[in-house]
C-alpha cells in the first residue's frame, strides 16, 4: 500500500533539525566543534559547554554568524559543573529537545604504570558524569518531547569500546572500558526512557581530524588507514550525518542502539606490520 503521507517522504523533511534546541558537552573543540558547526548550519539552537571560559568565547565568536549559540563554562566531570549547566539550561532554554553527552578525557599508560587515579577520573567524566547529567536534564527533554517526535539523548561512545585498540601502541584501559560501559548504559538508559517519549542511542566513532588526534595523525596515520578497510579517516560532514540523523524524524524509531562510524575499522584485523614476528 502506497502512503498517502508523501511529505514525509521529502528529505527536507525526513532529516530537518531546524528549531531544535541541543545541549552539547565538550562543543568547542573536537568533534563537539565539529557538530556544533554542522547542526547551526542546519538551523539548530545550541548551547555549547567546556570546561574554559575561554573556549567558550571562542567557539561564541566564530560559531554565532551561523546560528542561535550559546556557551557556559562548566565542568560536567563534578556536581557544581553539571548543576552549573542544569541551570543555564532552565534559564536560557526551558526545554530542550536533543542532549549529546560528548565531553571525554582519555588516559593512557603502561599496565604496570597505570594509576588508580588516571583510571577513575576516564571512568568518572566518560561514563558516570554522563548518567549524572542525563538524569538531571532528563525534565527539559521531557518537556519538549512528544511521542510523535520524541527528544533525543546521543551518547558519543568510540569504536575503541567495540574492540580493543592498539594503533597507538599504549594501552588506554580506562578509555576502552569507559566507552564500553557507555554503550550499555545507553541501551539501559533507552528501555527507562521510552515511556517519557525520549530515546537515547550512541555513536561510536573512529578517528576524524581535530587538534585531539594532531599527535597520533603525527605519527601513526599510515597505520590507522590500514587499520580501516575504507583506508582513510572519517570527515567531518560523516559525523554530522549521523548525528542529523539520530535528531531527526528519520531517527524518531531508532533506540538503544550504538552505530559505529568507523570505516569498518572496529571489525578489521587490518595489516600491522609492527605486531609480526
């Protein structure tokens, strides 16, 4: 049977997240940068947060001739960052119909070197930072959500919590283990919301370009590309896409889920030369 509804059908329609309004955690630098600037473009109301002030003017600056941005200096990693936020949020927005947990730290060390501290602080900010503010935004998603157009919750896990990473040659435990667990809080968080008309679902990307991945681009891009069947790193508007996607009516029936934008890289065995005897 063919639907009568073929508005619907429209791309303008089926992926627009124009009017929307977004929290983004860690949005002014990386790939939080990166969606901030993809999502303004399309016609989305942000509010950006970083731990400095100064990033937050910065990413105001460049980002405001494109949209609706706004940005506060919180560290969601502590109670007082996150309750910082919480009240931007109530006074600034009201509601708010999209919240993308991307803020993370990584570690990496040696297992014989690895410290206690190192690995509860990646736990604490990657993992049970994000269910904290989850939990305390969860009444302005609800206020915007609608079982026809659910609000959205989007995890920012890693293809490094699919498998276990080892192009860079140091061990990161606690970052493999942070984004694993992030996936399964996602699918949990997903089954409790539902009935509130919210939907939660994570992204799990490889490597994109960013002042976060200079060093390791540096060093070891070669290798990463020959990790990845597609033999290249993801570009910005790949990220975006999926993002849009997750936000948009296209998206309003995919939940629990964890979508790998990796290349294939998370399901490769690759070529590495320096693991061969």
């Amino acid at each position: 049977m063919v639907s009568e509804n073929t508005e619907a059908y429209a791309v303008e329609n089926l992926f627009s997240v124009a009017g929307k309004t977004v929290v983004i955690t860690g949005g002014t630098s990386g790939l939080g940068l990166i969606m901030a600037e993809g999502l303004l473009k399309n016609g989305a109301k942000l509010v950006v947060a970083s731990r400095k002030q100064e990033a937050c003017d910065a990413a105001v600056e460049s980002l405001s001739p494109l949209g609706n941005i706004k940005a506060i200096a919180a560290d969601i990693s502590n109670a007082e960052g996150r309750h910082k936020l919480r009240d931007f949020v109530e006074t600034e927005c009201g509601a708010i119909n999209v919240l993308i947990n991307n803020a993370g730290t990584n570690y990496a060390a040696q297992l014989e070197d690895y410290p206690d501290a190192g690995f509860e602080k990646v736990i604490n900010t990657n993992l049970s930072a994000v269910f904290s503010l989850t939990r305390d935004l969860t009444p302005y998603l609800e206020k915007a959500a609608s079982a026809d157009d659910p609000s959205r919750v989007i995890n920012i896990g890693s293809m490094d919590g699919l498998h276990v990473p080892i192009v860079q040659r140091v061990p990161t435990f606690a970052y493999s283990a942070s984004k694993a667990g992030l996936h399964h809080l996602t699918r949990a968080l997903a089954v409790h919301m539902a009935p509130k008309h919210i939907t939660v679902n994570a992204v799990a990307p490889g490597f994109f370009a960013s002042k976060m991945t200079d060093y390791i681009f540096d060093h070891y891009l070669d290798d990463i590309e020959a990790d990845c069947p597609l033999k290249r790193v993801g570009k910005p508007e790949e990220i975006v896409g999926i993002v849009t996607y997750l936000m948009s009516a296209a998206g309003a029936y995919t939940n629990g889920t964890t979508i790998p934008v990796d290349g294939g890289t998370n399901i490769s065995k690759g070529h590495r030369d320096w693991m061969e005897e």
